[in-house]
C-alpha cells in the first residue's frame, strides 16, 4: 500500500497543480505592479514623499498580491481537506485529504516568506528611501514598532509561520478546522490596515472590508484547492471515489453565499470611500468597476459551473473536463481581481470633501448630543457584523424550524420567543443608539457589556439551537461521507468542548473577564482600537453563552451536571459580580481617559462620574438575569423530575412493581425481626 507521503510527493511530479498555481500568484503580481507603478506618481504627490525606488515601486504590490494568493490557497486547502473532502472511518485524512493539507501547509510557507519580506518593503515605501538601506533585521525590527502597516505584516508573518509548523505533523481529520480557523486568522491584520482603517466611517469600512476579505478566501481558496484536486486525478487518469463530484456540490453552494456577502461588502466599502460619481471620474473609480466587472464575471462562471459542470458531474462521477476548465478560467480571473485589489490599495482615494471631527476620527462618526431615551431607541448605525449576523442567526433558526413544521414533528414555541429575542437583543445593543454610544461612554459600553454578556446569552441558551440543529439536519447516513449533522457531533463531543463545559473552567471564563480586562490593563489598550472592540463583544457573548450553556441550557453538555451543582454556579458567580460593580463605583483612576478626552465632547466632561455610573449598573445588571436563571433552573429541574417520575412508573408497569413489592418485604420481615413473639421463638 502507497502511503499519503509517496502519493503527494508524486502527484507533484505528475500534475500541472504547481505551475497553475504558481501561474495564478504571478499573474496577480504583475496586475498588481503595473497598477502600482500607473499610479506612483498621485500616491508620491499625497503622501509628499520621495520615490524610494524601483524595488520597492514594483516589488511591494507583486510580493502582496502573490503572497495573498498563497494565503487563500491555504485557506482554501485547509477547507478542502475539513469539509469538502471526507476523512476515513478512524478519522485519518484519506489520500485527497492529505494532500490537501500538504498543500495548504506549503502555501502557508510561501504566506510566511511574503510577510516577511513585506515588512522591510513597507518600511522602504512609507520612509520614502530606497530597500537596500533597511535590509539589516536589527533596524528592520526596531523601526517596525514605528510603523502600523509594517506591525501589521510582522504579525502576518508570524501567525502563518505558526499555521505552517502546526500543520506539518497533522494526519487526523479534527485539527483541520482548527488549521482552517488559523489560516483566516492570518489575514485579519490585512484588514486593520489600508484606507479602510482610518478617517470617517472607518467602523463600517474596516466591518464590510472584514467580510469582504474572508468570503473572498474561502471563494477563491475553495476554487483553487478544488482545481488543484480535479487536476491531480486527470493528470493520473483515476478515479476519485466521487470526492471531486463531493467537494464540487458542497463549494459550490458556499461560493454562491461567498459572492453575495463580497458582492453586498465590496458595496459598502466602496460607497463609505466615494461619491458614486467618482467612479468615472477619478482613477481610484476606475479601478473599483474593473473589480466590480471582475466579480460580476466571476458570478456568472459560478452559476455556469452549477448549470454544466455538476449537472455533467451528477450523471459521470468522473466527467471533470468541464469543472476544469472553467475553474481555469475563474483561477486566472481570480488573479486579477487580486492585482486590482492591492492596486486600488495603493492608489490614492478620492479626495476628502468634509474635514472629519475628532470624534469621527476616532470612532468613525459623530454624536447628535449627549444620550437620550430618544436617541438611544432610534437613532440608529447598523452593525455590520454583529447586526448581520443577529439578523442571519434568527433567519436560520427560523428555516430549520419550518422544515421539522413540514416534515410534521413539533418545536416548542417557548424556544423560538426564546432564540428570537436574544437575537433581537444583539441586534439592538450593537446597531441602536446603545451601540452608538458604546465607544464614546463608558456608562453605555457597561450596559452593553452587561446585555452580551448575560441577557443575550440566557435567551439564546434557551432556544436551544443545537438540539433544533441536530433535529433538522438530515443524517448522512451508513457509510455516506459525514456532514454538517456529523460535524457538529464531533465537535459537541470533543476534548475542547468537554474541557469548556467543566463548571470551573466556564465560571472563570465568565467572570474573569471582567477583572482582566478592566483592572489588568487591557481595557486602557483596547478602548481607541476598533478590532479590539470588536474582540471584546465577541469575548462577552462567548464566555456568557458558555456559561449559561453548562447552568441552564436546554441542549445536551458533553459533561452533563446535576441541578444542585447548577444552582451552586450560579451563587458563586454572584458575589463575585457584585464585588466588581463596587470596585467600579469606588475607583478614582478613569479607565480610558486619554481616548474619552480626545473626542472632544463638549457634553461629556465627568469622566469619573460616567465610570462610576458604569459600576452602578454592573453591580444592579444581575438581578434581572438572576431572575430569569433560577426560573429556568427551577422549572427544568422540575421536570427532571417528572420525567424521572414517569420512567419509574413505565418500569413499574413493565414488572408489575417488582421494587415496590420487594420493599415492601424487606419492610415486613423487618418489622417481624422487631417483634416480641419473633425474638422469643428465635431463643
């Protein structure tokens, strides 16, 4: 038997997947250099600084359009080898598998390198100096500090260097997604840097950017991990066992979501750039619509993929003539929606029409007035991430619920209140005037916090979405590769989830994080930074679902514990809440002074009073959630106990009382054991 090892090795030799690829990464360089060296000349005169020369005119844009090409590869194969190709029954990667993984591990290699090599390129382009004087690591390093973007490529550099050492000894099919999960993980510094990340409205630039860029990896990734696997069987003539005509219908209904969510995003980012009117007139426009003519082709060769290569795909497993040459084509139009990408990065946008605030410029846009009931209830800024994603949870929820409706088993209504409120409730925090206000006023961002981190959880908890999941999703069946039914059983069932679910290691999560990020320093770091803010909801609305999950979800826990263990999580994690809000209120030190002072409110001047405010509702926000947990405590354990009732009375039925009989028994000869006339016959 040929091990994995020998395969890949020799389908290297015998395929064109290198040279496509390769092809691909340099077909993006050059668009991107020769956008780059067009528009030299408008980024020299905004920027007023000298031409630092050739190397670095052409070989910043080539080296990041390449390298970005290598990191959707390895997105893209990291996605191949966990969910487009199926594992062997013991869990090992099966040969397509394999080679997946060992592609995304080399791309990932060549991510790191291009990083690497970005950080002095971006330092000889921002100083305006020629690349040769910042060759030397030890000035290299020591300027990096200096300069937001060459950071930005140095952590690049360092999580893909990590992704690349973490994949190397991987064979089993459960560290894929944590290998997918690291290899996106890479590309967020992409997105805290570039016009998106300053001036006006940059929450809604660097948000749209964010999906922007991440559907993109997995489109373009999934597309070009699956050409490289369709390649490699046509070049040795074999079959595959169905995995390409697998992989094929799974990326294809992703890539149609992909191109919606890039489609929807690119817009926005776009229109918080420019006037639409700068399209035909600016260079900056031109090169948005040659992007947007890219995408809209690739749209349309994503539905004629649907329409002939799966339809040739579902009556010849083997028919991959079609799927190749049309993912061909998509492949090289990739590469120049890529070159454009990074060339539009490096032209100058329209210019600004409006001087910006200094609130608008910190946190992307201005306040009306100090907060007010009306303001805070209507006057509303849409959430892009977290406003989507309440909006997209309910509409699944509500689908997976419509389908047990028609297939006739019932859902019970309590839940779906449940769900639809919680989902509600983010939605209002993040995208109402509450989360308006949220960057600007400590008061408002404790309410905020105290809403995802207690109300939204407890109500998402008990919609229950993975007993619905695991109720609508269809089983794939004996000896059919698994799906999303299957993965998300392996995950609930995991060392990771069992680990999470341990009673002290969800009540430290919980409250931990409010000690360790508002008396450990983090909150005084992360308060002016965008991402971090958005970090910190992510933060409150995970350790909350988490805990409230182990004390009152009604799905199943992989580390079940008994209602009086419940009840003691609970009560333990009260003092603790309480003692923080008292801490707050105390302080005498203002947590983020220097940001709050640098939006220039003229109605918000008592730092200390607003944080004090802040502690006062941390210390009065657990009464409520207190209320709602020991209801659902109280009646879940009652009907523990109603169906423990129930059981022991079936059984009974079942044997004629045979317990109760026996007991009673036991009763009876004991009573005789206690009687006078029993003890005397015994002497």
């Amino acid at each position: 038997m040929t091990s994995p090892g020998r395969v890949a090795v020799s389908s290297v030799r015998d395929s064109p997947v290198w040279p496509v690829l390769v092809g691909v990464g340099l077909l993006a360089g050059a668009v991107a250099a020769g956008i780059g060296a067009l528009s030299l000349a408008d980024a020299l005169t905004a920027t007023g600084l000298p031409n630092p020369g050739p190397v670095t005119t052409y070989g910043l844009p080539f080296v990041r359009a390449s390298g970005e090409i290598a990191a959707v590869v390895a997105v893209g194969a990291f996605l191949f080898a966990a969910f487009l190709a199926a594992p062997q029954a013991n869990g090992v990667l099966d040969v397509a598998g394999y080679r997946a993984l060992r592609l995304g591990s080399a791309a990932s290699g060549v991510w790191t390198v291009c990083a690497a090599l970005l950080v002095p390129l971006t330092i000889s382009d921002v100083s305006g100096q020629p690349l040769l004087d910042h060759l030397g690591p030890a000035e290299v390093w020591s300027v990096t500090d200096l300069v937001d973007v060459a950071a930005a490529w140095r952590w690049t550099a360092i999580l893909a260097a990590a992704v690349t050492i973490a994949s190397l000894p991987v064979l089993r099919w459960g560290w894929t997604p944590v290998l997918l999960a690291g290899s996106m993980l890479t590309l967020v510094p992409l997105v805290l840097t570039g016009h998106s990340s300053a001036g006006g409205a940059h929450d809604l630039a660097t948000n749209s950017l964010f999906i922007h860029l991440m559907a993109g990896a997995l489109w373009a990734g999934g597309l070009l991990a699956l050409l490289a696997h369709a390649l490699r069987c046509g070049a040795q003539g074999r079959t595959d066992g169905g995995t390409t005509a697998l992989a094929a219908r799974r990326f294809s209904a992703l890539a149609l979501w992909c191109f919606v969510a890039m489609a929807i995003s690119g817009v926005l980012n776009a229109l918080v750039r420019m006037q639409p009117a700068d399209l035909v007139r600016t260079p900056y426009g031109w090169l948005v619509v040659g992007k947007m003519v890219a995408l809209s082709l690739l749209g349309v060769l994503g539905w004629w993929q649907r329409r002939v290569s799966l339809t040739a795909m579902a009556a010849d497993p083997g028919a991959r003539a079609p799927l190749i040459r049309l993912a061909l084509t998509e492949a090289a139009l990739f590469g120049v929606t890529f070159g454009i990408a990074v060339g539009l990065g490096r032209t100058p946008p329209p210019p600004i029409r409006k001087i910006p605030s200094a609130t608008e410029v910190a946190i992307g846009y201005d306040l009306a007035g100090p907060p007010t009931v009306v303001r805070v209830l209507f006057d509303w800024r849409f959430d892009l991430l977290f406003g989507t994603a309440a909006i997209l949870a309910a509409a699944v929820y509500l689908a997976a619920t419509y389908r047990l409706h028609r297939r006739g088993d019932a859902w019970p209504v309590g839940r779906t209140i449940a769900w639809l409120l919680g989902c509600a409730v983010l939605l209002f925090t993040t995208s109402s005037g509450l989360g308006r206000y949220m960057p600007a006023m400590f008061s408002m961002h404790m309410i905020a916090h105290m809403l995802l981190s207690m109300l939204v959880p407890i109500l998402l908890v008990l919609g229950a979405p993975v007993t619905l999941a695991l109720r609508a999703l269809p089983a794939a069946g004996r000896g059919s590769p698994p799906g999303p039914r299957e993965w998300l059983l392996i995950a609930l069932h995991s060392r990771v989830s069992k680990f999470l679910t341990h009673p002290v290691v969800a009540t430290v999560l919980f409250v931990a994080g409010f000690y360790g990020l508002y008396f450990g320093g983090i909150f005084d770091a992360a308060v002016s930074n965008h991402a971090a803010h958005l970090l910190m909801n992510v933060h409150f609305l995970l350790s909350g679902y988490l805990f409230y999950w182990v004390v009152i979800g009604v799905d199943p826990t992989p580390r079940p514990i008994p209602h009086l263990a419940k009840v003691g999580m609970v009560f333990a994690s009260l003092p603790l809440h309480a003692f923080f809000g008292v801490v707050m209120m105390g302080m005498q030190t203002v947590l983020g002074a220097t940001f709050y002072r640098s939006l220039q409110l003229p109605w918000h001047t008592d730092l200390l009073g607003d944080q004090h405010l802040g502690g006062g509702i941390a210390w009065a926000a657990g009464e409520v959630p207190l209320v709602i947990v020991m209801l659902a405590l109280l009646i879940q354990w009652r009907r523990s106990d109603q169906r423990t009732a129930k059981r022991l009375d079936r059984a009974a039925d079942r044997d004629h009382d045979a317990d109760l009989a026996a007991y009673n028994a036991m009763l009876t000869e004991m009573a005789r054991g206690d009687s006078p006339g029993h003890d005397q016959a015994d002497r």
